[in-house]
C-alpha cells in the first residue's frame, strides 16, 4: 500500500496552523526557543485517511484539536519536532493498531422513520408512500414519535461513523434539538407538503412554524435549519416557489426529492412538458443553495443544469435498488461536474438502516454493474462521495468533509485489529469492500468525542431501544383500526 509521511509539506502547514492558535487561542506559552504546546485533544499512533487535496494517507499519524478545529495533521516524528518544550493536551487517544478518517456524511435520510423500520417492504415507492407510510405517518408520528425515533437514529448514524447528515422529516425543531444534544452535525429540512402533514394542517401553519425555526436555528455551529419542499409531484409550483423564496430570505437550504422514479420523469413530461430538473429550473428553484435527492432520471441536459447551477445531489444506493426505482448515473455525473453525495434515505421500506458504510460498498458496486465495467466507480470514489464530496454536496467543503488544519475537527477511529480488516493492501480498498459499521470505535465532532472505545457517550440507547419497541406495538395496532 502507497503511504505518505509528509515532510516538509506537513511542517509547513503545522507552522501555519501553530501561527493561527498562537494569536487566537489561550494554551501556548512562548518563551526562548520553540514554545511549549497545548492542544484540547491529541489522537496519536493511527494511519491518518485525510482526504485532503492531495489524498494524503500518512502512518503511524497524529492529528491535534484546538477547541472545535483542526490544528495539526502529520506524521508524528514532524509533530514531536516542533517544539522542545513540552506538548500538553486536555485529552489524548492512542489510536494504535487504528484508522483515523473524515466524519463520514449522510447527504439525504428522514431519521425518525426508524420508527417504522421494516413497516412494508417489497413494493414500489408510490404505493410504498401514498399506500402505507403517509397514511402511517398520518396517524402515528408527533413531536414525541419524533424526538424518540431521531435519539435511536442518532445513536444508530453514530455507531456507523456518521457525523454530518441531511434529513426531511415533520416536527424538525424537535429533531434539531435531539440532534444538537447528540453532538452531530445536521442539515435540518422542515418539510413542505401539498396535503396536511403530522405538524402542519394548512400551507399557513407550516410558512409559519418553518420560519420560526429558520429563525431560532441562525448561526448555531452544529444546526442548518432548512426547507424541504418534499417534490414536483407533492408539492405545487406555487409551494415550490415558496419553499424557495423563505429559504432564501434566511439563506437556508433548500432539500428536495428531484428525479427519483421514473412515473415521476413520465408525469413531468406529460404535465410540464420537461424533465423535473428543467421544470425545476424553468420556476427558479435551483441553485447553489438546493440538495437535491436522488437524481436518477437526468439525462446530459439536466446533469450540465445541476453542474452550472452548484445543485449537491445525493446518490442512495440502497433506496434505489430497494425499490427498484432505477440506477443514477453517478459516473457521468461526476464526469459532467456535478456535486454527488452519499445517503441511505429513510430507514423504512426505503432503506431499513442508516449505515452509511455499507452504502459506500453498494454504490461502488452498483456502478459496476450498471455500467458493465470494474472500474466504473472504485473505492476512492465511493469514499469521496462520504466524505469531501459530499461536503461539497452539502456546500460545506470549507469545514468539513477532509482532515486539514483550519477544518472542523470531525474524525472517526476504526478498529484494525479484526479479522476482517488484514492485510491491508490499498487502504481505500479495505474501507470501502471490507470494513463494516461494527469497526467503528470512536466518533468526534467538532473535537468532542460522541462516541469512545465502542460506547456511545450522548444518546441513552437502552432507553431509546426501549421506546422504539413501544412505538413498534403503537404502529402496528393503529393500522388495524
């Protein structure tokens, strides 16, 4: 396996970086000599997967947390160089015998679904939808269905290595709250429907409770509050257009279902005499403020549309396969410029987990065989597309998505020493074809552990367990009535 140790590059950018927290942050006593250090967290010993720019893999690595960010990623000859007085730090991990890679992200989900996990399978997305979950949903999800199904979901994404994720779901103030106390990163879309939901009775109510919470969510480090009208074929134009003009009073943004099945594709064209995408385009819905879900049914016009227009798109390997509802071009929309994600959609019926692993090896995989070729997609891409290509999806590039000075602090540590995981020839490889979820033994975002040595440190699980089986029994009594 192809490693880099990274010398004088990383002693560049640890100086750069030991600059900024010198003049920004308390910790560095400067004396005589190189001054002494002191770092909020400290994870030693591991092979370090940056993803940065260059795809730096380094052994036997260090990276160095200040507060929420980043400080130092290297070797850790180069890191115990820079300075003869002492280095100090709050907390230290020795990763030894471990992987150290970028939060991994979940660019489309609707985590309280968990709730309904295994509801109805086998049938195909309209009647999955309009047959069972939304009269389901209808008469079983409130604030507290909410709160319960997001605190298993959260403990669920966090056992797999997720830190970052984008969801659609009704009562989304609540699931900002849940999620913000787990410690994760979310893209909260609060939904816009043509038919009361669960939350909102009338298109007044829901205006009214989605601008209240694009207000109280403003500036918060791990909460984006946004607007998910849910799709063309839910949702009117003048929905649609609604949806985006108080997105964009708030600078909030925009999730939303876009090509997904083909019944959409053919309804679009016999009603808008266009594809969804340049129907989309045509009211003034796109832009780079838009993630659009799915994006299966585009042909070359519509792909060049969401590459000018900076659209983040989100492949779901499992949700498409699951119900059948087509293979995403994936390949050529990378080729055509366009920003792909990674996302499992909703854990019910859709996809009955939220393990963004695993949905790396399927996507991967996937292309293979739609194109008929082994290196359609390969391990690199499909890493890419769970980590700084989906934060490019999710127009956070800047702070996440990569492990580089000046980024948010956002890590998972993977277990080696298993079976499954030697010989390691190609690192990307063993990621992405023979690593699982279960290897996944400590999760930190923003420099704050959420999950240490295989205990998930910010949900009570066994309460939420205990809940969700309630609720399972709750479920299945109300659709006998």
């Amino acid at each position: 396996m192809k490693r880099i140790r990274q010398l004088k590059r990383v002693s560049l950018l640890f100086c750069l970086s030991s600059a900024l927290i010198v003049a920004a942050r308390p910790g560095i006593t400067r004396g005589q000599g190189k001054e002494a250090v002191s770092f909020d967290l400290i994870v030693t010993n591991a092979t370090v997967v940056t993803m940065d720019p260059g795809r730096h893999v380094i052994d036997n690595g260090v990276i160095a947390v200040s507060g929420e960010t980043i400080a130092f990623v290297g070797a850790t000859s180069d890191f115990q160089a820079q300075t003869t007085k002492g280095i100090t730090s709050k907390q230290t991990i020795d990763a030894k015998g471990k992987l150290i890679m970028p939060g991994l992200i979940n660019g489309h989900t609707h985590i309280p679904m968990v709730l309904m996990r295994g509801l109805i399978d086998d049938v195909t997305l309209d009647d999955w939808l309009r047959k069972y979950i939304f009269p389901a949903e209808a008469k079983n999800v409130t604030e507290d269905f909410v709160r319960w199904g997001s605190r298993l979901a959260l403990a669920e994404m966090i056992r797999s290595g997720t830190t970052t994720f984008a969801d659609m779901y009704y009562f989304e103030d609540a699931e900002a709250e849940e999620t913000k106390s787990a410690g994760l990163r979310g893209v909260l879309g609060e939904t816009w429907i043509d038919f009361p939901a669960p939350d909102n009775k009338s298109s007044a109510e829901m205006a009214a409770y989605t601008e209240k919470f694009l207000k109280k969510w403003q500036g918060d480090p791990l909460i984006h509050a946004a607007v998910a009208p849910h799709s063309i074929y839910t949702c009117s134009e003048k929905t649609l257009r609604g949806a985006a003009t108080m997105a964009r009073k708030y600078h909030a943004p925009i999730l939303i279902h876009v090509a997904e099945m083909r019944k959409e594709l053919v309804d679009s064209l016999e009603k808008n005499g266009t594809t969804p995408v340049q129907y989309l385009e045509r009211i003034e819905v796109l832009g780079p403020d838009v993630l659009a879900a799915h994006c299966i049914w585009t042909d070359y016009t519509d792909m060049k549309i969401l590459a000018d227009r900076q659209v983040g798109c989100v492949h779901n390997p499992s949700s498409n396969m699951m119900l059948a509802s087509g293979v995403a071009p994936v390949v050529d929309q990378r080729a055509a410029g366009m920003r792909v994600g990674l996302g499992t959609d909703g854990p019910s019926g859709s996809n009955n987990d939220l393990d963004i692993m695993e949905e790396m090896d399927l996507a991967a995989k996937l292309q293979k065989t739609y194109r008929v070729d082994p290196r359609a997609l390969g391990a690199k891409g499909a890493l890419e597309m769970a980590t700084i290509e989906g934060a490019r999806a999710l127009h956070m590039e800047k702070e996440i998505g990569s492990l580089e000075p000046g980024k948010k602090a956002d890590f998972v540590v993977l277990n080696l020493n298993v079976p499954n995981a030697v010989p390691m020839f190609d690192v990307y490889s063993q990621i992405v074809y023979a690593l699982k979820a279960s290897e996944v033994a400590t999760v930190v975002v923003g420099g704050k552990p959420v999950m240490k040595d295989g205990k998930v440190l910010t949900v009570d699980e066994a309460k939420a367990i205990a809940k969700a089986i309630e609720y399972g029994k709750q479920v299945t009594a109300s659709l006998q009535k």
